[in-house]
C-alpha cells in the first residue's frame, strides 16, 4: 500500500469515527451531567494521549517543556478542553444533535473572523461573502427554515454553539505558538485542564455513583474524538503527499453525521438542517478556495 493510500484510509478512520461524536454526546448527555461527561472524557483522553507517547517513547518529553511552554499549555488547557467542551456539551444538552453538529461547524468560518484582530490578517470581499453564506446556513438550521419568524429551539443552545466555535477558533490561533511535538502539546495541554475541570467539578457535582451507560459514553468521547483521531489524523496528514486532498474528507463528516443522528438518534432530519448545512460547507470550501494563492 502506497503511502497515500494508507493517508487517506487512515483520515476516512479519522472521519468516520469524528462522524459519530454527535450521537455519543447525545446518548451520553442522557446519563450524565455536563461537567460529568467533561471530567470523565477528559480522563481517558488524558490516559489514551500518555499511553501513545509512551509507545512511541515520548512520555519524557511532556516533563523537559520550557516555562513558556508550560505557560502556553495553561491557556490552551484552559481553552481546550475545559472551556470548549464545557460549552459543547451544554449546547448539545438543549438543543437537538441535527441543530447543534452543523452549528459547531462554522469554527472554520469563525477562525478567520477572529484572526484579524489576533493574526492581523485581511477578510477580503469574497471571504465576507462566505461569511454571510456560512451563517446564513446556522440561522435557517436555527429556525428550522423560519427565517421571518426567527424562533429558536433554543436561543440560549444557538448561542452556546456558535460560542464553542470562538472558543475553538481561539484555541487553533493560539497554538500557531506551538513548537512541541503535537501529541506532547496535546497531553500537556490536558494535564493542565484537569485541575480547572475538577475543581469546576467539585463546586457543581452532585458526587452520585455514576451509570455505566454515561461511562462508557465517556470512555469512547475520550479514547476516540479527544484522542485517537488526533493522531490518526496527524499520521495522514504527515504520509500524504495531497494535504487538500485528505482535507476534503473532512467535508464528508457532517453528512454522515445526520445519518447517524437519524438512525441512533431518532431524530426527523429537517429540510432545512440540509439546506443550512450545505450552505455552511459550501462557505467553507469557498473560503478555502479564494484563501489560496
């Protein structure tokens, strides 16, 4: 198997994997609280990420950071996952998965909006364009295609989702100061969150023996979305000689999320959550298409 090929099977593993994450937060969100599922996802990811460094005999490195990496790592916990899936998670306890899966999907679109202010970058007029598609795209999946009525399932959920996109746009234009291995960075930045996340834990928990359900829910958002796929993820992307070409995969995600959402789920999947969700990934492979030279 030639190099690319192994690429893109293993980005397809990635995507398909990451296409099940809508279904696990909403099949989990039934047994267990927000910071429940935070704190137990976080958990295992932490513990998947330093079993991989150290089959790739790299756990030492995590403890040989500079202070400023360290310090870097502080901000990123606190971001990502503390902050980002604490949002995420509440956002998908009130609103429906076919709702809040397309809504977290404009990140992309919400990366270049905050990096003029934070990378001094320029949003061109074409980019604004894709702007405007991409969100109108959130506001017809908000409404269910009620655009002159615009009532919510959840005002507060929509707001909540949209919020998790600036925070994960934040985490990714923070980490461009990442210089660390990207599973060390990883595994660090998640050491440093525990703290934030059992201490939040500790002020709202109930400390109730848990279900085993809302475990394992827990076990498989922390082995396989927070961990595993990331490096599956950086594997291809680090075997392919296409970088656009196992990128486009990606697109595929959301699609086949609302077929599992549908199926798992039971959840009518709307006429409008497809036309929003096409208008969102056209706006995105737009703004890809006129960012490049």
């Amino acid at each position: 198997m030639t190099d690319q090929r192994r690429a893109l099977m293993l980005a397809f593993i990635a995507v398909c994997f990451w296409s099940t994450v809508a279904v696990a937060f909403k099949l989990s969100l039934r047994y267990l609280t927000v910071i429940e599922l935070l704190l137990l996802s976080t958990v295992f990811s932490t513990i998947v990420l330093g079993a991989i460094l150290v089959a790739q005999s790299k756990f030492k490195q995590a403890f040989v950071c500079t202070r400023e990496e360290y310090w870097l790592s502080l901000m990123l916990g606190f971001l990502n996952p503390f902050l980002y899936y604490l949002i995420l998670f509440k956002a998908y306890e009130l609103l429906p998965a076919q709702q809040a899966q397309p809504i977290n999907y404009t990140w992309a679109i919400m990366l270049s909006i905050l990096s003029v202010p934070f990378l001094k970058q320029k949003i061109t007029a074409r980019q604004g364009v894709a702007l405007i598609g991409g969100y109108l795209g959130v506001v017809v999946i908000a409404t269910k295609g009620q655009l002159t009525e615009l009532e919510f399932t959840s005002g507060f959920g929509v707001f909540l989702a949209i919020f998790s996109t600036v925070i994960w746009a934040l985490y990714w234009i923070f980490n461009t100061r990442e210089r660390r291995d990207p599973v060390v960075g990883l595994f660090v930045n998640f050491c440093f969150s525990l703290p934030f996340i059992v201490l939040y834990y500790l002020w709202v928990g109930d400390f109730r023996a848990l279900p085993i359900e809302g475990v394992l829910g827990a076990a498989y958002i922390g082995v396989f979305e927070m961990g595993i796929c990331f490096v599956i993820w950086l594997k291809a992307m680090k075997l392919t000689n296409s970088t656009a070409q196992i990128s486009s995969l990606i697109f595929l995600s959301p699609f086949m999320s609302l077929i599992l959402i549908s199926y798992f789920l039971g959840e009518t999947i709307e006429k409008a959550t497809l036309l929003g969700l096409v208008l969102i990934v056209a706006s995105i492979l737009y703004q890809n298409r006129v960012s490049k030279p």
